[in-house]
C-alpha cells in the first residue's frame, strides 16, 4: 500500500519529464506497441454506422447529462461481467466522437481481456501500479483513448484493491483526462469493485439479459449502497 502511494506520488513530479523527454502525453507506449486490430465487437469504433451503436450512444448522453457530470465511472457485472469490458470499450469509442479524451482501465486481474479489445498490450499495468510502479498508460487502438491494462495478475489479483490507493490512481489518471472508464471484476467474485467505485463518480451495473435475475441485483445494489456506493445506473447487455 505505501509503495504504491509513493508510486502515484511521484507520477505528477514524472509528468513534465515524460512529456518532455518524448514530445507528448505521459507514459504512452510508441506506435509500435501496438499490434493488433481493435475487435470487430467494438461496433462504436469498427462500425460507427450501424444503427446498433446509437444505444452506446443513448447510454453515454445519458452519463454526460447527469449533474455533475461523472470523471470517473466502474462498470461491474456478475459472473464473466456481463460484458462489461465491451461496453466499455465501445462507450470510450462514443465519449471520443463526442470530443472527449478518454482512459479504460482494466481493473479485472483475474481475467483481463480489455485490451486485447482496443488492440492494447496487456502490460504492465494496474497490477504493476499496486506493487509500487509508477501508472503507465498506452495508447490504445482507438484514437484518442488510452489504456491502462491490469498489467501481470498472480499475486496481484488475489490481494484486494484498496479504496484509498484508487482514488490517489483516479486523481494522477484524470490530470490528463476527460473520462476514466474502469472495467471492474464480477461483483459476485472479489468486492475490488466496491474499493474502485468508493471515491469514483459512480458505479454502473451490466446485466446480462436473460440471466440476471432481480433479487440478485436488488441485493448487489443494496450492498453497494452499504458500503458508500453511488450507483448511477444500469445497463443490460447480450454480449461479453
């Protein structure tokens, strides 16, 4: 924990080093890290004309129009996520139309999959950050959003997040950022998504249509909202 606050310490002293030393944003990887396409999935981004992203869009004016405007936003399903990674990552291809820059974080270390859906590296990344390193976020393959990945798991994703290492992660990622998009672990396997969604705007719930049942989310809500939560909303999905 100490370490990992020293880390995020020393990140705003490194911000005008690295944009110095390499003529631009903080922690970019070069263009070359990048090696792979953005996933067909990511409609927002591959297809923005397909009548199917105007719910990514209905779903960010949604976000955009509550007062105060959310910076920093967890999205957490039950099970495999309920598509929580995907909806981010086409919600981050929507916010980009929309002007904005960017951030998803990967915050699920015991099954990243978010960057192999913008065409990311998968590391290093949050689970680097817990263990003392300074944020390295890269671009992704969706211009104007940058990724932060969960990086190497093992150890790191058997040892809780913690609300308040979050938020100094939230306060050193939004100096260079318009919106965080953090893709969060199931609800009913770890409770991180409650350490990332304490000092966050808000926490949006995925369900997955179908299989998602009410008392089960009635009760994740009720939780959340024990523990400080605002949530802000839900979202029912058909994909992960």
């Amino acid at each position: 924990m100490g370490r990992m606050h020293d880390a995020l310490n020393k990140a705003e002293a490194q911000r005008t080093e690295l944009r110095s030393a390499a003529g631009g944003s903080e922690g970019a990887a070069p263009a070359h890290a990048v090696n792979y396409r953005v996933d067909a999935r990511v409609i927002a981004y591959t297809a923005p004309a397909d009548p199917r992203c105007e719910e990514f869009r209905r779903v960010r004016t949604a976000l955009q129009r509550m007062n105060p405007s959310p910076r920093v936003l967890v999205f957490a399903g039950f099970g495999d996520g309920g598509g929580s990674g995907l909806l981010v990552a086409n919600l981050a291809a929507t916010y980009v139309e929309s002007g904005a820059r960017v951030t998803v974080v990967d915050a699920d270390l015991r099954a990243p999959r978010l960057h192999t859906l913008v065409a990311g590296k998968a590391g290093p990344g949050l689970a680097e950050v817990m263990h003392g390193a300074a944020p390295l976020v890269q671009e992704s393959g969706i211009g104007g959003t940058k990724l932060l990945a969960a990086g190497g798991t093992g150890d790191a994703a058997a040892n809780p997040l913690r609300a308040a290492a979050c938020k100094s992660l939230w306060s050193v990622l939004g100096s260079d950022t318009d919106i965080i998009l953090v893709n969060a672990p199931s609800l009913d396997v770890s409770a991180d998504a409650e350490a990332l969604a304490a000092d966050a705007d808000g926490l949006v719930l995925v369900l997955r249509v179908g299989r998602d049942q009410r008392t089960r989310t009635d009760e994740a809500i009720a939780r959340l909202q024990r523990s400080g939560v605002r949530v802000v909303g839900a979202v029912a999905t058909s994909a992960g």
